[in-house]
C-alpha cells in the first residue's frame, strides 16, 4: 500500500525564522521534513501519518561544524558523510564516525542528517549511543529563544522527547573531553551494513591502571529509548579493574529491558549486550 501523495503538503521555507514562525503559528500542524531517509521509507510504505511538513533541507543556518577550544557544535543537517570526514571528528569522537559510517549505505549517508537521527526518536538508531557517552547537548530554538538541554534525558519514552511543537533541533554541541579515555563502539545486525540494529553499544572509560576512574555505557535496541547505563556506570566507578566483569554484568541485565520483535529476540539483545560489555571491560585490563 502507496501514500496518496495529494493527501500531504510540503512547505519550503527560506530561512530559519521562517520555519519557527510557522511552527509557532500552527503547533503540531508542521513538522520538519530533513533528509527524509526514515520519512521517506513510511511514506512508500503508505504509513507516514502526519501529513504537513516543512523542507528544512536547504536551510544553511544548520548546517556544518564548528571547532571552539571547549566543545564542537554540529549543526542539525550535518550529514552522515560530513561528519565521517571531519578531521576533528575522526580525531577525538571516533565512536561518532563509526556510527556515521554504519548508518545504512553511502546514499543514506549522503543525505541522513545527525539532528534527522536524534528527532526520528528510534530507540535502534545508530548514534543515539555514542553522543550519550560523550555528554552531548542539544540547542533547540523558537520565536521564544534558545534553550539548551542535556542529550542524556532528551528521550523520555517511546518517540516521546523534550522538544516542543513549536521548537526546532537547531545544533549538537560536543564537549572536547575525550582526552585520555579508551572509547568503544560496537553495532550488531543482521549484516555488515544496511542494517537496522538489534544491539548497539558506546562506552567510554579512564583508569589508573588498578581501579576505574570513570566510565560512561550506553546502548542502543535494548530499550524503549537508546538508555545511558547509569547504574551500571556507578556500580563500576572506583572498582578495581579484575572485578569490573562481576559487578559489571549484573548491573547491566538489571537496567537494560530487550524485548523479543520481528529483528531479534530478548534472550539474544541480552547475551549479546552482556558480550559486548565483556569485550569492553576485557579491553580495559589489558591496557590498565
């Protein structure tokens, strides 16, 4: 079953303030329309249910990446392939290009945007995890203004996010605080590429060669959201480094809640999650 494509309007704005003047003039009656690689898929499929959206694409005021002393801002319409690319990117947020690079094929990559990624709101997105880990805050703008507001806690439930009618994701900010920590990204599927996650893991972590001093855990598919593993984060904490499995993976299968659907099984989401933090961890002892 085909959309009937008379039954959806798309609006092109010229600028930002444009798009919000719109958005506050009629809230929840438009949404932004960006790269369109996931809306694109449920309109074929005859099963994108909103039908007024507004053409964000080739708005420049949120696109690109800029570089400060403190932090890195990745504009909303960053694409996937642009942030591969960046050398910064590549230097110091590798986990964040591994996801760019493992997000569909080089087509989707092309034209998938990171800010596309956050507000779709799929609990298998690819680099839900890695921003996670690395602290990213979100700037969302309106005619009101600006707010800003931490990544972790963003995704409140099932496509449920912090992010009003009226408010549009404008930016990424990355704090430039990966100095030093051992970083690990890995995503499972049913390939190699093009293919939606049935777990996906980030962690970050720093130590002084005998106990833990910090570690950040977050996964992808195993939730209702991409969950960072707080709990799991301070039952490690201060830990020395041998008993970092133990306490470790059963803090993990208590906060995690895979589920059994049509990609994979709960059972499978869950050794799989448990191997990957085991992988991690094993990692860690070696270069402590």
């Amino acid at each position: 079953m085909r959309a009937y494509i008379p039954q959806f309007q798309l609006f092109t704005p010229g600028s930002v303030s444009e798009t919000l003047d719109l958005l506050a003039r009629e809230p929840g009656v438009w949404k932004p329309f960006a790269g369109g690689t996931d809306l694109m898929v449920m309109l074929e499929a005859g099963k994108l249910a909103h039908k007024n959206y507004i053409n964000i694409w080739n708005l420049k005021e949120l696109r690109g990446i800029q570089v400060a002393n403190a932090q890195v801002t990745i504009g909303a319409l960053t694409t996937y392939t642009e942030i591969q690319l960046h050398p910064v990117l590549r230097a110091e947020f590798p986990m964040l290009c591994q996801a760019a690079s493992e997000t569909g094929g080089l087509a989707i990559q092309n034209r998938g945007t990171l800010g596309g990624n956050i507000a779709n709101a799929s609990p298998a997105a690819d680099s839900p995890p890695a921003l996670l880990v690395y602290d990213a805050e979100l700037e969302l703008v309106s005619t009101s203004g600006s707010r800003r507001v931490p990544y972790h806690g963003f995704h409140m439930g099932y496509k449920q996010m912090n992010i009003q009618p009226q408010e549009l994701l404008a930016c990424i900010r990355l704090p430039r605080s990966t100095k030093n920590l051992t970083q690990y990204y890995r995503k499972v599927g049913t390939r190699k590429a093009q293919a939606i996650s049935k777990v996906c893991f980030a962690a970050t972590a720093s130590s002084n060669g005998e106990r833990l001093n910090e570690v950040r855990i977050a996964l992808g598919s195993v939730a209702p959201i991409p969950i960072r593993c707080v709990k799991t984060e301070d039952a490690l904490r201060g830990q020395p480094l041998d008993r970092l499995l133990e306490l470790g993976k059963v803090a993990l299968a208590r906060e995690i809640a895979p589920i059994d659907d049509i990609r994979s099984t709960r059972s499978y989401r869950l050794k799989v999650s448990l191997n990957l933090l085991e992988d991690f961890l094993a990692g860690l002892r070696l270069s402590g």
